[in-house]
C-alpha cells in the first residue's frame, strides 16, 4: 500500500446520520476520500460535493474500500456484493457482527485481527461503550458470574436513524425520558455477549435496558457490576488506566465521572467508576460514554479502516 496516495472509499448510506458523519470525517482525513456516497430516497441529491448514487448504481470499482453505513437487513447484500468484486469493507450495520466470516472491529481489542481483515463488522454503538467499560475487570476475573451485571444505557435521537418515526418527533421527545426494549429484548445484547465471552472470558448474565434520551447525540451507561473481591476507586481506577494509557481513543478518568459533553464530536469513549458503599457484596458503578454517531459508529469504522490499510489509527479523528 502506498501510504502517500489517497485511497478512494465508498460511503454507502450516506444520506443517513452515520452516512453524513462518515462524509464529514473522511473530508477531514488526510489520506483518504470519497470516491462515490449513495442514497436511496435522497439518490440524485447532493452533500458535501458529492451527488448521492443509488446503491444499486454504485460504481465499486472507483473506490479500495467501501463503508457501509446502510440498514441492517440491508446492508448484506450490498456488502457481498462489494465483497465479490474484491473490495475490503467495513459493514457498519447488524448484518455481519455475529458472523464467523467477519472480524469484529472492536478497535482497542481486535487490532491485530484488523490487519488483513477483508470484512470488518463495526461494533454497535450501545456495545461499544459497554464493551470497553467491561472487558478489562472481564479479563481479570473480577467480575461475578453468579450475579447479574446491569446496564442502564442512555442515548440520543440520532441512536435511531433520519428516518421519519412518530415516537421520534420533537414534540413526542422533548422534555421526556424513557425506556425501550426492556427485558433484555434489544438486538445489541447478543453482540454484546458474545464479545465479552470472547474477549473477556466472562459468560455471566447481563441486564441490558436501553432509554431514549432527548439530545441529539451522545450516549451514556451506567453500569452495575458485581465484583468477585472488594476493589476501591483508586485501585479500580489504576486498572482502567494499567489497561488503557496506551490507548488514544480511551480517556479514563480519575477522581471524575464523564458526561456527554467530554465526548460529542470525539472518537472517544469516557470512563469513571465509583466503589459502592452499604452493600453486602463487592460492587463497582462504571459509568462510560461515547458519541453515538463517532466512537459508536462512523469513528470506529475510519480508525478500523486505518488499521486494515496500515495508515495511523487516528488519522482524520478527534479523539
Ligand atoms: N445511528 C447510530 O447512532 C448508529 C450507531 C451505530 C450503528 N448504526 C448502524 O448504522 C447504519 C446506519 O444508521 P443510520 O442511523 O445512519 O440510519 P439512517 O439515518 O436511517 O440512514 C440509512 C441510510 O441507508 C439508506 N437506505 C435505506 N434503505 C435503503 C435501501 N433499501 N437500499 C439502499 N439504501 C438504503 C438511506 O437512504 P435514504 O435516506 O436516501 O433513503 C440512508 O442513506 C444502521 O445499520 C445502524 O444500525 C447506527
């Protein structure tokens, strides 16, 4: 690979929140650019200079790499079809995050499986968060599997696509919050089971309750998690950062907790935890955060995407 060339990149759903934020990334990136974007509706319009394709028009052949930020149920076909005119990709949606032909592309984790990736699945962006929040005391064994772990997860409007829903119009979610998918029916929890196994070794029960937050972008998740010993804030604290100093898209934080507003606009999840008193047994409050639509989504495809073509992790993000 030629690391002074720009490299052509296909943007599939670019008419979407994640589409559009992949466009404003990949404008920024130093080595990359946008060879073709496609809509479905909005196919003929025009964003950030560049007219929007039908997917089923796409010219693959114009671009190394494509991104698909499409549907889940959709993007499959798409990809494959990528795929069998011999383009590497990062599948952005649901369709390949459980699938032994894709490397799950949990950056800070899967790195060295990135590499030589044809197919890279972007994580979920609910997972994201909590994955990075869990898998070190995971990896330690600190977590107990004889009792749920609990995560209360928030996110913002953009969390659930441009396209026009009833429940989603201002005057439904302003000044409101809720709760959705409860009982642990969202289609994220399987993902996220499946990568903790993987990569933490943890098989224990999760709790996962999704709400609906009235900002526009930016997650955040409280997490309860029961410890196998007793770990105090400044020892719970030197681990994430024993785990994560190295990390540039990880910020731990020390003597604080993180809000949305430390991580909007950033490739970046935010940890804090806190040790809790008056209970019987050994529990931590790890709360992270992340932006939905950069960390949660179009970021971690362009760092995934950088490592998969051997250009720095960061390059073109804020982290
Ligand atoms: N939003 C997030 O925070 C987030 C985070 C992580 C992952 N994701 C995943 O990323 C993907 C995109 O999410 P999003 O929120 O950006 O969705 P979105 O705003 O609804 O955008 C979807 C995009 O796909 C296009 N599209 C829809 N149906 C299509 C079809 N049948 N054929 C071809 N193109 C079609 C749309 O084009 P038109 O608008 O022109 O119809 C639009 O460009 C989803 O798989 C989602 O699960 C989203």
């Amino acid at each position: 690979m030629n690391n002074h060339a720009s490299i052509p990149v296909g943007v599939l759903g670019a008419s979407g929140y994640v589409g559009q934020e992949l466009l404003r990334l990949l404008h920024g990136h130093p080595d990359a650019t946008v060879a073709f974007a496609t809509a479905e509706s909005a196919a003929g319009e025009w964003v950030d200079g560049h007219e929007l394709t039908k997917a089923d028009d796409a010219p693959w052949q114009q671009a190394e790499i494509i991104l698909s930020a499409l549907p889940h149920g959709v993007s499959a076909r798409y990809v494959n079809e990528a795929r069998a005119g011999g383009k590497r990709t990062v599948d952005l949606s649901a369709d390949f995050r459980l699938s032994p032909d894709a490397v799950y592309g949990l950056t800070e984790f899967t790195r060295p499986r990135l590499a030589d990736a044809e197919l890279v699945a972007n994580p979920g962006c609910y997972p994201t968060a909590a994955l990075l929040a869990l898998i070190p005391l995971a990896q330690l064994g600190l977590i107990d599997p004889s009792r749920e772990v609990i995560i209360d997860a928030a996110s913002g409007v953009t969390g659930a696509g441009r396209n026009p829903k009833r429940e989603l119009l201002f005057g439904e979610v302003a000044e409101d919050y809720r709760a959705y998918a409860i009982g642990n029916t969202h289609r994220h929890l399987a993902e996220l089971k499946q990568s903790l196994s993987r990569e933490g070794g943890f098989t224990g029960d999760l709790v996962f309750t999704p709400h609906l937050l009235p900002v526009k972008r930016g997650i955040l998740e409280t997490i309860h998690v029961p410890l196998t010993r007793v770990l105090d804030q400044s020892t719970a604290e030197g681990l994430y950062s024993a785990t994560y100093d190295a990390e540039p898209c990880v910020q731990v934080m020390h003597g604080a907790l993180p809000s949305l507003k430390d991580v909007v606009y950033r490739n970046r999840v935010a940890i804090g935890v806190a040790e809790v008193a008056d209970v019987r047994r050994p529990r931590l409050t790890v709360i992270a955060a992340i932006d939905n639509l950069v960390k949660g989504a179009a970021g971690q495809a362009i760092q995934n995407m950088n490592v998969m073509l051997g250009l720095p992790e960061t390059a073109g993000l804020a982290c």
